[in-house]
C-alpha cells in the first residue's frame, strides 16, 4: 500500500481563501477589518521568521497587522503594560505573543494577562477550561489545524480509536481534547508509556506530537491508520553542512502501511497560520456582536 499523502498546504490555501472572502462582510458590518497584534521579545531568528510569516499573511487575508517587536532585556512589566493595551485597543481582535519568551519574563503570567476573547492562541487557561468543557472558545492553532485535515479526510470520527502521542498544553493535550469531543475514543501516549508501538498500532488515527525526527515507523500502524505528523525536527542532510526537515514519523515506513498521512514539510506547518487568522476573524466577528461565518 503507498498512502494518500495529505496536503496539508492545498487546504491552508483554501482556508485562507475563505477567510479573505468573509472580511469584506465584517467590514462592511462595523466599518474596520480584523486586526492581530503579533508581539515578539528579542531577536531568536526561528521566531522572527513565524512572525513576520504570521504579518504578512494577516496582511494577505485583508486582515490588520499590527507588529510590536521589543528588546530582549524587556522587563516582564513593560510587556505586560504592552498586552493591557492591546487588551483595550478596539482595532485589535487577536493578540499573540510570540514563544518563547526571554527568562526574565514568566510566560504563564503573560498568557493569564491576555484578554481570553483575544487569546486566538487558545493558551490561556479560560479557553484550555472551555475546550475541556465544550464551551465555544479559542482552540491552540495546531491542533485545531489537524482535525480540520482529519475531517476533510474522513469526514464523521465518531468511535473511530485515535492516539495522541505527546501531551504539551500547546498540541497534545488539546489535540485529545478535540477528538474526544468529535466522539473519537482517545489515548494519549508520552514519554512514560509502556510498549509505544502495541499502543499506536490499535489507533485508527495517530497524531504524532514528540519532537523526536522519525520516531514513529510503519510497523508500529494498524495498516490503514491515518497520521498526522505535527512534528518539525531538523537534521543533518546526505549533503555536508546542509539540513533538511523530518517530522516524528519515519514517512517512507509509514507510508507502506497507512491509507492517509501528512508530510513534513508541507502537512501540518502550513495550517497553523491559517488557522490563526482563523481564530482572529472568528475573534472579531464575536466581539462585534456578530455570528462567524459557516464553514471556517
Ligand atoms: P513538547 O516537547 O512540549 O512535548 C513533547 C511530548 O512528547 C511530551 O508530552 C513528551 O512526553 C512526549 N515524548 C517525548 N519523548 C517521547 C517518547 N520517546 N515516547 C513517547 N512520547 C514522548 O513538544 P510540543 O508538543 O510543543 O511539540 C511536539 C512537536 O511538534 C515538535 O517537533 C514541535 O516542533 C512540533 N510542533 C509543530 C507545530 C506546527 O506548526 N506544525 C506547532 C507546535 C509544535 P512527557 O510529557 O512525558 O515528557
């Protein structure tokens, strides 16, 4: 068998297509278009790059972008006071500071400090509760990315067993969190699991969340499983001095004996950023009052 690979880019594409096509209706509604504030401490040049990816798509999607990027040494204070601002400025429906923070700054205290209807990270534990209680919310970006391409593929997930490997508050735990409510029956594995592969071979569905490249192999699947690789690990490549990007999924094993998985690059990444400019219109249609469009 040589599974269907999911195209993860294709849907984020779509998605972003029909996001673009909602704003004009806001607009016209309330007079502005939505508007994310990416907030970004120090220069890691991995987060300067999602950054600047995440302002010029906001831009792409005839959204605002609103860009504040500060000095390393930033006390915790100063971006504090930032977030309180941006929790009051009406222009802004979406706030997201960039992780990770630099150390003299408590990343559990800024999250807390973000106004949960503008959390379209879905990190703030008000909106970690809703999920875990089924109330609408914010959903964190990746995980909600991935039961989008797992509905697309499959459609109805009802009674169908998924794994989770891996069980971060950012993909695992909010991933099962998301499967359960769409009726899957759920376990998560982790780093404590005993015998990783009898557990992922009774999954209909395995979502793989580790950071360890290629981890998961083709005789650990029930043959016609479908995965997700949320990985993005980098490795050295055949040629000297060059790397290249591997999820936590062994794809060519894999591919032999599933029926559906995403590659990496090209799977899970891209819809990351598309789903948050997602939660941003779905953030700026609710504060105003307004129902979100279907279908997003
Ligand atoms: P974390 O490091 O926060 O969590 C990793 C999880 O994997 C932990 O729960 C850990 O278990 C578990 N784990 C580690 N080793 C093993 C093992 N040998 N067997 C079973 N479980 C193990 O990572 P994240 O959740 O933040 O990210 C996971 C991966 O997804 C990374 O590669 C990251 O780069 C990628 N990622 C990709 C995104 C995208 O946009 N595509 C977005 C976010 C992340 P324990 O809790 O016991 O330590």
């Amino acid at each position: 068998m040589s599974a269907e690979r999911i195209d993860g880019k294709a849907y984020a594409a779509g998605l972003r297509q029909r996001l673009a096509a909602a704003v004009p209706a806001f607009e016209r509604a309330t007079g502005r278009v939505p508007g994310l504030a990416v907030v970004l401490v120090g220069e890691d040049p991995a987060s300067a790059v999602y950054v600047r990816s995440k302002g010029k798509a906001t831009v792409e999607a005839g959204m605002a972008s609103f860009e504040h990027k500060l000095p390393a040494d930033t006390s915790e204070a100063d971006l504090l006071a930032l977030v309180d601002q941006l929790n009051r400025d009406a222009t802004v429906d979406g706030i997201l500071v960039q992780l990770p923070l630099p150390r003299q700054i408590d990343e559990q205290r800024v999250i807390a400090a973000i106004d949960p209807d503008k959390d379209v990270d879905g990190f703030h534990v008000a909106n970690a509760g809703r999920l875990a209680v089924g109330q609408p919310g914010f959903v964190p970006c990746t995980p909600l990315g991935c039961l989008m391409l797992l509905q697309d593929r499959l459609g109805d997930l009802s009674g169908m067993e998924a794994v989770v490997i891996g069980r971060s508050n950012i993909v695992g735990k909010p991933m099962a969190q998301l499967l359960l409510g769409a009726n899957c029956t759920v376990t998560i594995a982790h780093s404590r699991t005993r015998d990783l592969p009898a557990v992922v071979r009774r999954a209909d569905i395995v979502v793989a969340a580790v950071g360890r490249p290629e981890m998961v192999k083709g005789d650990w699947l029930k043959p016609g499983a479908v995965v997700i690789d949320v990985g993005i690990n980098r490795v050295p490549a055949a040629e000297e001095g060059k790397t290249r990007l591997v999820g936590d999924v062994d794809y060519a094993s894999a591919a032999e004996v599933a029926s559906a998985i995403t590659p990496v690059p090209g799977g899970v990444g891209p819809m990351t950023i598309a789903v948050l400019l997602r939660n941003t219109l779905v953030a700026a249609f609710r504060r105003a009052g307004l129902a979100a469009p279907e279908g997003l």
